[in-house]
C-alpha cells in the first residue's frame, strides 16, 4: 500500500512538472518583447479576473501609505502586480544565459567596487535583500558580474523535478548556491567557513521562536528574521571578516541595475540584534517608498499584530493581520 501512495504520488509530481515545463520553455525560447508583452496579458488578465489578488494587493498599501487617495492606490497596485508577473517571467528568460544576464544587467562602478573590495580582502557578504525588484537578480548579478562566491538560502518545494528546474536549471546554473530552508542555519555557518557570501532576505515574517522580532516599518510593527544580525554576530566572534552590504536591484529602461547601502556603524557599536535589523527595514522603507511599483505587495507582509500593540495600532493593520498565539513565541513544552 505504502509502495502504491508512492508510486502515485510521483505519478502526480510528473504530471505537475509536465504542465509546468512546457510553458517554462516556451517563455525562454520567445524573443524578450513577445515575452514582455506576454506578462502583461497574464497580468492583465489575472489581475481583473481574481479581486481577492486586487484586495490583498490593495490592503498593503493603505496600510503603508494611509496618505495615497484610492485612485493612487488602484494605480500603484496594478502596476506592482504587472511587475511581479514580469519579474517571474523575466527569471525563467534570463538565468542559465549569460549573453541575456550581461546585456539586460548593470552593476554600477561604486558598486563594483565595494563588492570587489570584499573579494579581494577576503571578506564575507551578508547581502541583506527585500523583494523589491528583482531579488532574483541581486544575486545573479553579484555571482557572475563581481564573481562573489555566493550562496542563498531558498524553500524546496515539494516537487522534486519542479525543485531540480528551479534551483539546479536556474540559479545554480547562473553562479548561485543554493541552501535549502530545512537545516539553513548549519549549512549558512559551513558556507560561510569555506568562503562564500550569503544571500538573505530581509522581509519576510518569522516567528519569534524561529528567530524572528518585531522591527517597525511603514510605522507599523512587523515579524522580521533576525538573521543578518546573528550571521554577523557568528563572523565576528569566529574571527571571520565579514559585512553587511544591503542590496537591492531595480528595473531602470528594462534593465536590472544594482544599488546598495552599508550600515552607519561597525559591529560593536550596536546595541543588540533589533537595533541592526531596525536599520535594515528603515533602508528598506526608504527604497520602497522611492519605488513602490517595484515591491511585492502580494505577500502578507503586515500579517502579525503584537499582542502589546496600542488600539490606534491595531486598527491600521490590513484585514487579514491577528495578534499571534503564544505559539508563534515559543515552542510548546512537553508535559
């Protein structure tokens, strides 16, 4: 009986993989104008046929920007969902191609330079990333034009071909090594003692008890990974040289161009994790509020309420937002 579930479940994961690849490989086979114009038809039309995607979208963005009248809002919604269907299609175009990635990206000299600069002192990356732009572009840029031996923590799905052709086919293949979420703290701490730069996000919701906090952004309190400061904090008590550079990597006259910031002050000066992480998403805030287009407004980034949180707090948060059970703190204990 075991051996027939497996059997079907592969059965599954094939058929899965056959609906997907077609596409995929049609979409790296069209010329980047048919494929431009394709993701707007697939926005276009996901867009006006699904209003949950509308009210998700939408609710983001009175919660960060509570000053925008709705006509603001409708317009910065449609273009940011077009531009996260653009971004999906313009990955699967572009990586594995370096004809494709050299033409259609631009790492800027300053930039160059203070990711060379690490290169050659023998200093670790932690490139801190939101997803705004193009996240997938970051570290492709910095593998294959500043030849930084990068690794990046992603979340295998469950689909063993599906998770091949995006990680071994895609970003492996354009320079990238790839940590899988499962065990990525021991595998983030090895590939930082063999040489390699790691790539984390920064906006993402995390658990407290998974080693997340709550930092402010667009004045209200998010769940955010505290990650880059515990890397920085291992590098700096194992003697390992290393920095936090915050990138990020925006779409200028269709091409990726990278920007990034450092940090105000070394290490030591910081008071604690939060404080570091705090720095981080107000960077982060001021990139967005640049080119809020370009952010993925599609995620529920503002999803958990701390339960300390005053009245005229809570009520900001979007319609899907709750105050986290005791759970999301701590791991049950044992009786």
């Amino acid at each position: 009986m075991k051996e027939l579930k497996k059997q079907l479940k592969n059965i599954r994961f094939l058929l899965e993989y056959t609906v997907i690849i077609i596409p995929y490989h049609a979409i790296r086979l069209l010329p980047r104008f048919l494929m431009r114009g394709l993701s707007s038809f697939v926005s276009f039309a996901a867009y006006s046929l699904a209003p949950g995607i509308r009210k998700l979208i939408q609710a983001n963005l009175k919660a960060a920007f509570p000053e925008k009248d709705d006509a603001e809002i409708s317009r910065i919604a449609r273009k940011s969902f077009h531009h996260t269907i653009y971004n999906f299609f313009d990955f699967i175009w572009m990586m594995g191609k370096p004809k494709r990635i050299a033409k259609y990206t631009h790492l800027p000299p300053p930039v160059f330079k203070l990711l060379r600069d690490c290169v050659e002192s023998d200093t670790r990356i932690l490139f801190v990333n939101p997803h705004l732009g193009s996240w997938e572009g970051s570290g492709v840029i910095a593998a294959n034009t500043a030849s930084i031996r990068l690794a990046a923590i992603a979340k295998a799905t469950h689909n063993p071909y599906l998770n091949n052709l995006l990680n071994k086919d895609n970003r492996e293949r354009s320079g990238i090594k790839i940590i899988f979420s499962k065990g990525a703290i021991r595998d983030s701490l090895k590939c930082l003692n063999e040489g390699y730069s790691l790539g984390l996000l920064i906006d993402q919701n995390t658990r407290v008890r998974d080693g997340g906090t709550f930092v402010n952004m667009f004045g209200l309190p998010v769940a955010s990974s505290r990650s880059p400061a515990m890397l920085w904090h291992y590098c700096e008590t194992n003697n390992i040289p290393s920095k936090i550079i915050y990138g990020t990597t925006l779409r200028e006259n269709d091409r990726l161009v990278a920007h990034s910031a450092i940090l105000s002050k070394p290490y030591s000066e910081y008071a604690g994790d939060d404080e570091i992480i705090q720095e981080l998403m107000d960077i982060t805030e001021s990139f967005i509020r640049r080119y809020p287009e370009q952010y993925l407004w599609l995620y529920r980034r503002f999803q958990y309420i701390p339960p300390d949180a005053p009245d005229e707090v809570k009520a900001r948060y979007p319609y899907y937002a709750r105050v986290p059970d005791p759970k999301f703190f701590r791991q049950k204990v044992a009786q």
